[in-house]
C-alpha cells in the first residue's frame, strides 16, 4: 500500500507517532478532543520522511 498511497495519491501515513506525551497532557487537562495535523517534509522520491506533527486541543 505504501508504494501506490504515498507518492500516487500524496498521502501521508502516521505509523510511528509518539502519542504517550499527547495521552498524559489529555489526562491532565480532561480534554481529550483535538486536530491532529501532520505535514510530512515534500522530498522528491521520498517515503519515509519526518512530519511536523501539532495537535491543536
């Protein structure tokens, strides 16, 4: 799948996002709602590059 979503269709796949801090910061604020917004660095040919990850809560 990664082949053909990531550079056919320009989807970015978030597998391996650290969300243990996102999970403990939620806890403490009781909320637990927000939009996850991941913009991955535009290389060309890439497919598996860093995103620059935010949650805005």
């Amino acid at each position: 799948m990664h082949h053909r979503a990531i550079p056919l269709l320009g989807l970015s796949l978030g597998e391996q996002f650290v969300l243990k801090p996102l999970a403990e910061d939620c806890a403490a604020d009781g909320q637990w709602e927000g939009l996850l917004v991941a913009a991955p660095i535009m290389l060309d040919n890439g497919i598996a590059t860093p995103a620059n990850t935010i949650v805005i809560k």
